[in-house]
C-alpha cells in the first residue's frame, strides 16, 4: 500500500544530503508488489466526462453549428446593452444599397422563438450576413474547407411588399461568392428554404443574404453545418467532428451533462436549466442566457447528448437543477417553494422517461419520433449541482422520493456542495449519510497542485459505504499575467499523483471527472480546461494526456503495493485484470528516481511504458501543440525485477501482460 512517511528530522537531513551530494538521478528506491495480492475491486466507471456549455463548450465548441445568434434571440437578461439580437451579423454590408434591419416579434415563427429579423431592402441589392464566431465587420469568419459540403437552412416570409428574390450564398467578407448560391421566391408563410454549398477555397466565409428587390422579408433560424459533422444524420445536426474524437479518445465510462452552474442558473427563474426546451425540433427550442454569459442554442440538447453519451460508449448522468438557482451568485428570485418543489418533481420524472420510457409514453415517443425508440437505459440522475444547507436537503428529499418511488433502479446523487473541506462539506455528508446513504455524493473542488499531492490520501479513511463522485477537480496554479490559470505539466503531474489515491479507494470513489472539459481559445470564462480549440483546431493539454493514460488502464482490482525511498513525492498504484498488471507511478519531484520493481507474480517479458514528462511549466500552445505528449515505448522485464528511472515531473504507467 501507498504509505506515506513521516519525515523525522534525521531522515530530512538525509535527504537533503543526499540531495546535495549526489546527481539528480541518484535517487534510488524500490517498488515491491506481489500481482496475487489484491486489495479492492475497481469501479468500472471511474473515469469520464463532465460537459458543460462554459467556454463556449456547446456553441461555438462541440455543436456543429458555424452560425452565431442564429435565430437573433441574443439577449443578456442583465444588461441587454451587452449581448443583443443584432450580435454575430452584419447588416448593409454592400456599397451602394440602402435599407433596414429591425428585431421583431410580431407573429413570430413559433412562441418559442419570439424574435426574428424584418430586413427591407429599398435601393441596390441589400445585403446582410452571419458572421459566424469571433468575427467582426473586418475580420474573423466561418471557417469553411475547400471540397467539403455545408448544409444551410433559413427561415423566411415576405413580410407582404418584397417583390424580388432572396439569393443566399457562402461569401467572403467582400461579397465576393466562393460556392454555387441559390436564389428563392418567398411566400407570404414562414417557410424552411435548404441548400448545400461546396466550397471552391478554404476560407474564413460569411453566409450573406442579398436581397435582390425591395420590400420587406422576415428572416429567422438560419444553420450553416458540416454535412460530415459527427452525427449529421440526427434530426437537428450533429457535433463538431474532431471534438467528438477527443471525446472517444478519452475512452470515458461516464458522460455527465449539462452542468455545473447553468443547470441552476442565475438570478431568475426562468433561468433555470429546462431539459424539455432542449427537445425537440431546434426552430421549437426556447433558448436561454447562460450562467456564464452567453447564450445557449440548445442545438446540443438532452437528445443530443444521450446520443453522445451511447457514442462514447459512456453511461448518461444527467444532473438537474433541485429548485434553487445557483447558491454562490446573486439571486433574485426564490427558489421553488416546497409546493412548486413538488410539482417539479414531474419534470424529472419526465426526463426519466425521454431516456427510457416505451415508445407509447408521451416523452418515450418523443425520443423515438426523434429517432431513437430504443430506450438510451438511463441509471444515474443527480439532483442538484453545487448545493448546501437546509434550504437544498429540503428540496432534494422531496425530489429523492418522487424518483426512488417512481424508479429505484435509477442511482440518485446528491450534492456536497462546491468545497474540498471544512463545515459545509461536513454538514453535507452528516446529512447524506443519516438520510440518503444510498446516494452517490458529488463533490467539487478545484485546489492547488500541492493541495493534491498532499491529499492522495484523503478518501483512505472514507466509511466504504456510501460512494463519491468526484465530480469536477482540476489544478488550479497560480493565475499568470495573461490572466490564466496554467493547463502547465505540475498541474497534470500533480492531478496524476492524486488519480493514484483515487485509483487505491476505487471501491468508494466510483466515478471522477475533471472540469472543464472544454473551452474555445479567446472566449474562455474559465481556466483550466481539459482540451482547447479555436475554429480549426483542437489542442490537447498536458492534463488531457494525464486523464487518457489513467482512462485507458483501468484495472479490476487494486493490487498491494509499497515504496520504499526517500522521495516523498513519488506516488504510485498497482492494479490488475486478469490479463494484464498496471504500475502507475508519478513522480511530482524535481528529482530523478532511480526505481528498482520487484513485482512478484509477473512473466517474463516486455512491458509497454507510457510516460508523460517535460519541464514543470511546459504547457501546449496552438503553435506548439506536441510540447507535451505522452511517449510509448517499451521495457524488458525478467526475473520478477525491472530498472526505471522516473523522470523528474513525470507520469508513467507499465502494462504488463499476465498471461
Ligand atoms: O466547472 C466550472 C464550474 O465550477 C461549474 O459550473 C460549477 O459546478 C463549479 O463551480
């Protein structure tokens, strides 16, 4: 077993000794483990996701959708002069035409999607064009490749006067069209007028409407997607393609959604994260602001994301809100009383039966009208996001009731709320284990390296009874002069050297999952985050890499292990299948660790080693994205005894096959 030791001051001055007189590779040490000693039984879903739309995590990020504010229901429900109806567009933008674009609301497309644009053209061919994200007039664009095939789709009515023809076309800034465009006659309806585009240039595009005619048109819910978006075939589109890769490159066993803070939302009710506006065809859905300062589409709603999950091969855990709005900002509304507390109950219970109910339950067949009859075999719902105090368990114990009376085959998991220690966390295990035992309890909390290092040991004294999620955990080193938190190599090792503590206790930590998952580069509202991405790429972080090593060596069982050395910073865990034996060692030192293993029960043979290692604030950079990957490489093992020396600020996991 991993036991930490007190350092007398007799062996300090050892160590410090040794430290000055020898290189840094000279400090030598032992891991011993006998592969038939096994200690507990691994969780099987102990790594996986937590998505949320922070960072623009959904639009602008996984959701394949290259428009922004596409159908101009942008509002900031605080200070509407920040985020409005016209964000994401350009309007007059051809030389020589005049005319209007004004935000309506009269006789909308549906009362879901209030707001639509009225555009009237009264001289030249008007033109006025989505922009696509992180443009302006000037500069930026919808990023778009030569050869490959866009899907769009537009909303539009002749407002009664337009006499004319809409012509719609992928352009660059200047007008000029880089794909064959289409030109249509409306009709006096709303109407869905589709075409596909094909590029002839890889280019930053924006999609223009040139109103070739005057009069008034009404525009609304306008799609430009990828037609090779990953899931393209769904009802509404899909995800943006290499996203999702390094989603399944995570190989994670769980998939939690959709939050974090915007599932309770801020200062009103009707903030709240609503699963059922999330379903359902995209022109229907009742977009909302977000927590975090944008707003969300819903075009990655709950169908979206169970289908997901099932791609990822991930069990869903979806979590929703428990009639609070979020407890750490400002509030002003109340929460649900305890008669609304009640009737809210049916929304979840409702989301219960979307993911599972047959096909002739109300919301079963909405899913199977959606596409998929088959149930998506929903377990897990979490009742609540960071939440404490009476005023939750009140609520919560209501909403508990309802779903173990109506489902208790569904595993409920309740909140410890949104710190690592003191009262309120105290208080909330009191409580969960006097009343909601069986309830897997969420904990959140984002602390230093060090904090880590020094608490890998903080669920071996954890009654084994009631199972943690950890549910959000990151890093967090000091803030930078770019304003950031670093994604820096310390913060992987370091996230790495606690996974070994959780690996140890996976019989009462059943799930983990770093946060956040994602973030668009520039338009981050948070740091650090797992992966990045601008509208191109994708860059991986050095704790992207930390989260796949442990993710793809899980083992069944935990095996005995012990170290012997001086390094106090050397963390480890050996685990087992019945085919394979796993040594996680990380060394978070900055000294080199000359390691002998003595691993008893163990062939002959080659092991595979994948180690993670660099400087300690090596980070990956949109131009520099390979600064730290993990190596692979292999190691010949006879004799029960190996040598490895563990790099300074490393993380490295030995397969060994058994068999
Ligand atoms: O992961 C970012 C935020 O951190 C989550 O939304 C919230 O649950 C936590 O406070």
């Amino acid at each position: 077993m991993n036991r930490r030791i007190t350092l007398h001051a007799g062996r300090l001055l050892a160590l410090l000794l040794a430290v000055a007189l020898l290189p840094a590779s000279a400090l030598a040490s032992t891991l011993t483990a006998d592969a038939s000693e096994t200690t507990v039984e691994m969780s099987d879903t102990l790594y996986g996701l937590f998505f949320e739309d922070i960072n623009y995590g959904a639009d602008g990020g996984l959701y394949a959708e290259l428009l922004q504010n596409r159908s101009f229901e942008y509002e900031d429900i605080l200070n509407p002069r920040s985020v409005d109806h016209y964000n994401g567009w350009g309007f007059n933008l051809n030389f020589g035409a005049t005319g209007t674009a004004i935000v309506s609301t009269e006789n909308p497309l549906n009362e879901n999607n209030p707001t639509y644009m009225r555009v009237t053209c009264t001289k030249g061919d008007y033109r006025f064009a989505n922009l696509g994200y992180q443009s302006t007039t000037f500069s930026g664009g919808i990023p778009v490749e030569k050869g490959k095939t866009y899907r769009c789709f537009v909303w539009m009515r002749n407002a009664g006067d337009f006499e004319g023809t809409v012509e719609i076309a992928l352009t660059k800034r200047t007008g000029k069209s880089i794909a064959v465009p289409k030109s249509f006659t409306l009709t006096d309806e709303w109407q869905k007028y589709e075409l596909t585009f094909t590029p002839s240039y890889t280019e930053d595009a924006v999609l223009s409407f040139y109103m070739h005619g005057t009069g008034s048109v009404d525009f609304d819910m306008a799609s430009l997607m990828p037609a090779d978006a990953f899931g393209a075939d769904w009802p509404n589109g899909g995800l943006r393609a290499d996203l999702v890769q390094a989603l399944m490159d995570l190989n994670p066993s769980f998939l939690r959604f959709p939050g974090g803070c915007i599932v309770e939302g801020s200062y009103y009710r009707s903030n709240f994260y609503d699963w059922k506006d999330t379903v359902g065809p995209i022109e229907e859905r009742d977009e909302n602001f977000n927590t975090w300062g944008y707003m969300m589409s819903y075009g990655l709603g709950y169908y979206e994301y169970f289908m997901l999950a099932e791609a990822l091969g991930a069990e869903p855990l979806p979590v929703v809100h428990s009639g609070l709005l979020c407890q750490a900002r400002d509030v002003f509304e109340a929460p649900l009383t305890i008669e609304e507390t009640h009737a809210y109950a049916q929304d979840i219970l409702d989301l219960i039966e979307f993911a599972n109910g047959d096909v002739t339950t109300e919301w079963g067949a909405l899913r199977a009208e959606m596409g998929h009859p088959e149930p998506f075999d929903l377990k897990y719902i979490g009742i609540g996001n960071e939440n404490w105090d009476i005023v939750y368990w009140t609520r919560f114990e209501i909403l508990y009731d309802y779903v173990k009376e109506a489902h208790p085959e569904i595993t409920i998991v309740s909140s410890a709320g949104p710190v690592a220690e003191g009262s309120l966390p105290a208080s909330a295990w009191a409580t969960i284990r006097a009343k909601f035992a069986d309830t897997i309890v969420d904990e959140h909390y984002y602390m230093s390296g060090d904090w880590f290092l020094s608490h890998t040991n903080r669920y071996d004294s954890y009654p084994r009874t009631t199972k943690v999620f950890v549910g959000e955990f990151a890093a967090h080193e000091a803030t930078q002069a770019n304003g950031r938190r670093p994604n820096n190599l310390y913060s992987a090792v370091c996230e790495a050297a606690y996974m070994t503590g959780l690996e140890r206790n996976s019989d009462v930590v059943v799930m983990a999952s770093y946060a956040p998952l994602m973030a668009r580069e520039g338009m981050q509202q948070w740091t650090p985050d797992l992966i990045w991405y601008n509208a191109r790429e994708v860059m991986l972080t050095p704790n992207y890499y930390v989260q796949q090593m442990f993710a793809e060596t899980v083992g069944d069982q935990v095996v005995a292990s012990e170290y012997d050395g001086i390094n106090q910073l050397v963390y480890h865990v050996v685990t087992r299948t019945d085919d394979v034996l796993y040594v996680k060692l990380v060394n978070a030192s900055a000294y080199e660790d000359a390691m002998t293993l003595n691993l008893a029960g163990v062939p002959d043979g080659d092991a595979v080693v994948r180690q993670l290692t660099g400087e300690k604030n090596a980070v990956n950079s949109f131009s520099n994205k390979d600064a730290v990957v993990p190596t692979t490489d292999s190691m010949a093992f006879a004799g029960g005894t190996a040598e490895i020396t563990l790099p300074a600020y490393s993380v490295t996991i030995l397969t060994f096959q058994l068999q």
